[in-house]
C-alpha cells in the first residue's frame, strides 16, 4: 500500500560498571549521533576499526526455501549459491580477536569452519529439534551484528559498555495474524572487562500510524504490550489509512529470567516466584514537551528513563501527562487505559483507568519506550 506505522526505532542499553561508572548506549534518528556501528569486537582490546566496521556494514538476507534449495543442489554444476549463503559470516577473525563462531551456521562436516562449497548452511532446523537460542528462526530471516565501541557515543554522551549485540528479525508466511508481525531476536555479550549492574534493556520507537500527525499510544499491562493508535476514526489522506485505521504494538515475547525469590510477578500470571519466571515490560513511557520529560539528553537522561523515571529524577506519577500528577502516586506505566486492574504498575494499589483522551492530550506525533 505504501503506508507505514513506524518511523524509527532501536535498543536503548544501560548499567553500572563495578566501578560505579554509569555506561549507555542507546539510538534515535541518526542525524543526532551515533552509538552503535556494524560488527564484532576485538575480545582483547574491546574495540574495533574502520575496516571490520566496513565489512560487517550489511544485513544477510537468507530464507528457508533458499536454504532448502540450496541443500538439495549446491553440488549442482549449474547451480549458482546465492551471496548471503556463499558469504554467510559464520565464523570471526581470531587474528583480529574476535569470537571463532559467529553467525549461526550447519557444519557439514564438522570442521568448524563455515564453508558454503563444503554444504554448510545458515543453521535453520529442518531436523524438528529446534534450538531457539541457536537456530535462525522464521520463513524469512535478516541477520546482522552490531557493537557500541565503534567510535565515541555522539548520541547519548555515554561510555561505552563494549557490548555485542547478534540479531535476527524473522517473519513467517502464515495464514493468520502472524502473517502481520516481525520479530526480533538479540543475543547480547558483554566483550568488556567489567561486571554490569542495574542492566535495563529498552525498545524505543517512533510511531507513525499512516499520517503521524494524529495519533495516541496507550499501553496494555497484563499483555506486556505497547502500543499506538489513531485519534480519531479517519487517519487523514494521503500518508493515512483513511477510515478504520488499524493499531500497531510491540511485545517481549520472551524476557529476561527474573531474579529468584525477588517476590515479584515479573509476568504478571498471578503466581509469585515460579521456576523459569521472565520479565514481561516493566515499564512503559512516551516523551515530549519540554525540560525533564523532552527529548532526552545525556546518558542519565536516557538511563533514568529506561528506570520509568523522568530526566530530573521525579518518578512518574499515575494521572494527566504522568509528571507531579496528584495525588504522586508512583507509577510504572503511562496510559494503561483499564489494563491494570491489579495495580501491578502501582505498587499494588488498583487505580482507575488511564488514557491519553482522559488526560486531555490532542492527538499528534508520538514514541514510546518499553
């Protein structure tokens, strides 16, 4: 159709070194700076350069029915091997420092060297023995690494926490809403000498629902979801959808594992503590205005707001825009709309519900954060 519902988004990273020193890493609209850059890292000096930058500067775009194909021919004398599987990076330069084994991959032979010409292949599963921390996931799937010790953090001002990040995002050909959904998996290793605390992990995105002019965002506590929606029935033509716009949300479909025995429904199915309990969205936020609750700028301004805390250190408060909102009752999540009936983003205080509509917000240009 040529319409979109989101305009930019990326991770926003945070924590405290062993030394107390605060490091972020984090990512908006690129004409503001930079904090992350393509490829791996040199494990012996925490870094990288201009060179690994340049030849990690691209996604591989693989599939099933290639891989599949692939499988079945790449003996064949008059089958070409496609690039991405040819040049697939599955494996590191150790001279360089950087990890042996890389993307995923099928080794054919057991080398452990990744060798298309030898019939190894990008590592879907076609055993039904799926490994999902392992295997490239979905019908179709991009693969890319990126890091945060590529040059100096021009966007948030923070040090770096010599991160490296291996991602995926995967779609699947389905006959259902799943045909509607991308997803995204990261596999983040800390390359650094330090030990990293109060690690907070955030989604940021732009939403542009069709026309960006018009729009709400709200989210859904129990379902651990955020989300944007149109402010009124008719997304203006022709950037929008015109009548019955639909929504767009982002999920953690799979969290972090919880700390044991920390007394808390991290995923909110009213059972406290059990085995293998992850965290679902802890908290959720949308920015703009001015001063503390603007755009953030600096590395404490971003981290306090992965800490759904505003850039003056107020927390947030449930009611009106979520600042100094009597009766500054402490909140994790703004707009939850009637998703709380617990008080699970309210220290277990059951509050009524909670919109941008209620607060008297005018529809307009919108992010969040989750």
């Amino acid at each position: 159709s040529g319409l979109h519902s989101v305009f930019a988004g990326s991770l926003w990273l945070g924590a405290i070194d062993n030394g107390g020193q605060l490091k972020v890493a984090a990512q908006t609209y690129r004409q503001t700076g930079n904090d992350f850059w393509p490829g791996p890292i040199d494990t012996v000096n925490v870094t990288t350069t201009d060179s690994v930058c340049a030849k990690y500067d691209r996604i591989w775009n693989v599939n099933r029915q290639m891989v599949e194909e692939f499988i079945q021919r790449y003996g064949d004398a008059d089958y070409t091997i496609p690039k991405d599987i040819l040049e697939w990076p599955g494996n590191g330069d150790i001279s360089k420092g950087q990890p042996h084994f890389l993307a995923p991959f099928y080794d054919k032979n057991g080398d452990g060297i990744y060798s298309a010409l030898a019939g190894d292949y990008p590592a879907y599963d076609f055993s039904g023995n799926q490994n999902c921390q392992y295997n490239l996931l979905g019908d179709q799937t991009l693969w890319w690494v990126f890091n945060d010790v590529g040059n100096v953090h021009s966007e948030t001002g923070g040090v770096a926490m010599g991160i490296e990040i291996h991602a995926q995002a995967f779609a699947y050909r389905a006959g259902d809403e799943v045909n509607d959904m991308t997803f995204y998996q990261y596999k983040a290793i800390n390359r650094s000498t330090f030990t990293l605390d109060s690690m907070y992990w955030g989604q940021w995105i732009d939403v542009d629902l069709g026309e960006y002019t018009d729009d709400y965002v709200a989210c859904d506590v129990k379902r651990g979801l955020g989300y944007c929606y149109n402010g009124d029935t008719l997304d203006d033509l022709p950037a929008g959808y015109g009548l019955h716009p639909p929504a767009v949300g982002c999920d953690f479909l799979g969290g972090p594992l919880a700390n044991p025995n920390d007394g808390v429904d991290n995923d909110r199915d009213s059972i406290i503590d059990e085995p293998g309990e992850r965290v679902m969205m802890s908290t959720f936020l949308t920015y703009g205005g001015s001063g503390p609750t603007d755009n953030p700028i600096g590395a404490l301004h971003f981290y306090r707001y992965l800490k759904s805390v505003w850039g003056d250190g107020v927390p947030m408060t449930y009611g009106g825009y979520g600042y100094n909102w009597p009766p500054d009752t402490i909140c994790k999540f703004i707009y939850p709309r009637d998703s709380d009936p617990y008080g699970w983003g309210t220290g277990g205080i059951p509050m009524p519900p909670w919109s941008e509509e209620s607060a008297g917000g005018v529809p307009s240009d919108r992010n969040f954060l989750i």
